[in-house]
C-alpha cells in the first residue's frame, strides 16, 4: 500500500478486502492493458473497453453486485497488501 491513506471496503458476500483506488489508477491500468494488445485499432479498443473495465472495478471480483461495506479505520491490521484487491468507487 502507499503512503496516502485509503479507504478500505469489504464485499458482504466474499469478506474479500477491497482497497479504494482512483480514477486516474483505473486510466493507468487500462492503458497497461491495452498497450498489450495487438489490434489493428488502439484508439478504438480503448474506447470500446474503458465502461466495461471501470465497471468491473467498481464492484468485487467474486461477481456480487452488492454494495460494498466501509471498513472502519484501524479495524483491520497486517500484510494488507497480500490480501486486497482494487476498486474504484466515484
């Protein structure tokens, strides 16, 4: 984890750990992804992918669509790094 403080979210329907992460985070990991792609159109897979991709940030990787429950500071303490994922909440 970084220096800045994060939010830290849990899935009520995993317990997963999701640490927030911004926008900008989300734009970055994108351009990573579609970097790695080899298709004849950059400019359009990056248009066509963006709203699928931050959605499924938006939400934990178990697939629940349930809303997200907000961790109160201090409530969990170890190797946070080793065992959280990435959302992006607006």
């Amino acid at each position: 984890m970084t220096a800045e403080a994060s939010r830290i979210w849990r899935c009520p329907s995993c317990n997963r750990l999701l640490v927030e992460k911004s926008v900008d985070y989300a734009r970055a990991r994108h351009a990573e992804l579609v970097a790695r792609t080899r298709a004849g159109s950059v400019e359009f897979v990056r248009e066509a992918t963006w709203p699928a991709y931050l959605a499924s940030l938006k939400r934990c990787r178990c697939g629940s669509r349930r809303e997200l429950k907000a961790v109160p500071p201090g409530g969990v303490r170890g190797q946070l790094d080793l065992m959280a994922d990435a959302v992006v909440l607006q």
